[in-house]
C-alpha cells in the first residue's frame, strides 16, 4: 500500500547523516533536532504552536485534556473513521456521540451533528477522511453558535488546503481551536517509528498542552497540570525535518498518481472514484479509496490478494457497531450513509513512487474483474 523502501533511497544520504548527527550528540529527547522541527512545521502550517509528542493518538488525547473537559462531557465525531479518535474520548471518561458521513467526501455530516447536540455537548471532533478537509466553515459556524471546541483530527490530511467560503485558505488542522496529527510511517508525512503533534493558535492553551505532554512538568520536579509522559524523539524529529521540505512534493505526487487512477476508471461502470471537494489542493490522498456499486467488493479484495496487489478495507465495521462502543442510544436509521459504505469502500495503493506501468496493471485488474 505504500513504498516506503523507495521514499528512503531518494532521501537516503540526508536522513542517514541526520540521525547520526542525533547519536552522536546523545540529545535523543527534547533535543535540537525536535525544537527545529517544531519551528519549521509551525512556519509551514502558518499555525503559532506546534506542540510535538510521542503518536497521533497521544496528540487527540492530549489536545482534549488540555481544554479541561469533564468526565460525561458529550463529544461528536464521526462514525466512519478509525476507532483511535472515539478510543480517546472513552478514556478521557468522556461521552462519545457518533454520527453519519457524507457519502461523496466520507467526512462528517454538518446536518447530523446538529441533529446530535444536547445541553451537554462541549466539543466537535471532524475527522478529514482520506486527505480531505470536512465542512470546517459549517462546523465552526455551529461550533460558535453553541459555545463548543473544535478539534480537529488531520492524522491523515497533513498539507491539505481548506478553501474558506470566503475564498481564503487555511492549512487543514489550523481551523479548530486545536488540531492533532499523526507521524506514523505511512502518513503523508511520515516519521520511522511512532510521532504526532497537536497544534493551535491560541497561546494560553498551547502552555497548558505543553505541560501535559511532560509530566505536567514546566519547572522540573514540580508539577503543575495533570500530565502525561508523550515526547517525540529527536531521531524521528530529525528523519521529519527531512522530509517536510518535500511534504508539498510528496502531496503533488500522490495527486498525479489519484488523477492517473481516476482517468483509467472514468469509462468504468460500477466504480465511483474519489470525490474532490473544492480546488485541486483540498485533498491530498492519505488514501485513494472507491466505492464499487455492483456488490462485488469482497470478492475483488480476494482477486487483487490473489494477483499480489495490495488493497484495504477503511473500514469495515462502523465505530457504533464495535463491541468497545456499542450504545443503545444509536439508531441504525441515522447510519445510513456508514452502513452503505463499509459494504463498497476499498483502498488501492498509494504512495509517492507509484509508477505508470503499476497504475496500470492495478486498474485493469480491478476493471477487469468488477465489469468483467
């Protein structure tokens, strides 16, 4: 699904004499190389605090507890997506409220988010599917009308532009009063081991977060916040500072190889490509993910396996129908669009050093077979 064998060759020599440069001065945590990265991120994200830390799942966790919610507080976020942004909320002894997508974009439904809050709703979690930003305009709008944070979940859309109805843009995670991303290897953005970061333009939260990511430590031994212990290395910082100058590279690439994919399967029937929801930089395809109407999903799973393609299912169980989150307040009646998807979604590779002749070979096969 992603090749990260021949991203590293292209920046091999770079990357190699940059975690050298970590082992030899011994600065594995908090070191040079994290407060560098740190700066340039915040520089490319035009954000004003980039908070960095140990995965995404830490930076959603974190970015929670550093607004101060309370156990039962209500939390809307999306059905569809991976169960890491409602896993936090539960933990945090919050009340996760599930609700549908949109089928064309797979983000959150504005419609049914507001459908969804009640007196004790505090806070709004849209999740940009697959590379692409949600209704952020609408979700703010609803957001200040009833006094709720925004936290943004861009574990996969790090790079994507969000177009204001206004015409304006915004780097996707610096809408919401705060955001959280993900580092993880196959990220658009990816680190060699485990990373993340929270970011957000408002000062007095970016001090809280900061303490909450050390021990609730600003002085050492004295600890002022509740905390926790969730640092990103300096190797992984100095393998990301390598990679962000080519982030906007690596996004363009992944476009060229979905417009490839899309020209191929225009003439098809039975597959839906990729919705684009605004200018060509809305989206930069974390994943480039079909919707096959003819019922044959599952069995195009198998023939891709059989004939050595890689492809997934993201995903095929709806958070409200995972034993971890069931809730007998849920309706199947309010997931339509959810339960519709996880029957037809499948994700093809995409990657940086995807070539033609790969292309071409992987869309064939699955025309072949779907129409076949």
């Amino acid at each position: 699904m992603v090749d990260l064998k021949g991203q590293y060759e292209e920046i091999k020599e770079t990357v190699n004499s940059s975690v050298l440069e970590v082992i030899d001065s011994t600065a594995f945590i908090n070191g040079p190389k994290v407060h560098e990265f740190q700066q340039n991120l915040e520089k490319y994200l035009g954000v004003k605090h980039v908070i960095p830390c140990a995965n995404g799942t830490d930076a959603l966790q974190i970015a929670m507890m550093g607004l101060g919610l309370n156990q039962g507080d209500e939390v809307i976020t999306a059905d569809f997506t991976f169960a890491a942004t409602v896993e936090v909320i539960a933990l945090l002894g919050l009340t996760p409220v599930l609700v549908d997508v949109e089928p064309d974009t797979f983000n959150i439904d504005v419609n049914a988010i507001k459908k969804a809050i009640t007196p004790n709703t505090k806070a709004i979690v849209p999740v940009h599917l697959f590379g692409q930003c949600a209704n952020m305009d609408a979700i703010m709008d609803i957001a200040r009308e009833h006094n709720l944070y925004v936290i943004e979940d861009n574990a996969q859309a790090i790079g994507a532009n969000y177009t204001h109805k206004d015409g304006s843009k915004a780097k996707a995670g610096t809408i919401g009063h705060v955001a959280s991303t993900s580092f993880f290897p196959s990220k658009n953005l990816g680190c060699y081991g485990d990373g993340g970061a929270i970011f957000t333009n408002d000062d007095d939260l970016a001090h809280t977060i900061r303490g909450i990511v050390n021990h609730g430590m600003y002085r050492r031994y004295y600890h002022d916040v509740v905390g926790v212990n969730s640092r990103l290395d300096s190797i992984q910082a100095a393998v990301l500072n390598t990679k962000l100058p080519k982030l906007d590279d690596y996004n363009t690439r992944r476009k060229e190889a979905a417009n490839k994919y899309d020209d191929a399967f225009k003439e098809a029937n039975n597959i839906i490509v990729p919705f684009r929801n605004g200018t060509d930089d809305s989206h930069v395809f974390h994943q480039y993910t079909l919707k096959i109407k003819n019922g044959k999903r599952d069995a195009l799973v198998e023939h891709l396996n059989s004939q050595g393609i890689p492809c997934g299912v993201y995903y095929p169980v709806p958070l409200h129908s995972q034993k971890a989150y069931q809730d007998s307040r849920y309706n199947e009646a309010d997931f339509t669009v959810t339960n519709q998807l996880i029957k037809e979604v499948i994700s093809l590779p995409m990657h940086t050093e995807l070539d033609d002749e790969q292309i071409a070979f992987i869309t064939s096969t699955v025309i072949n077979f779907v129409n076949g």
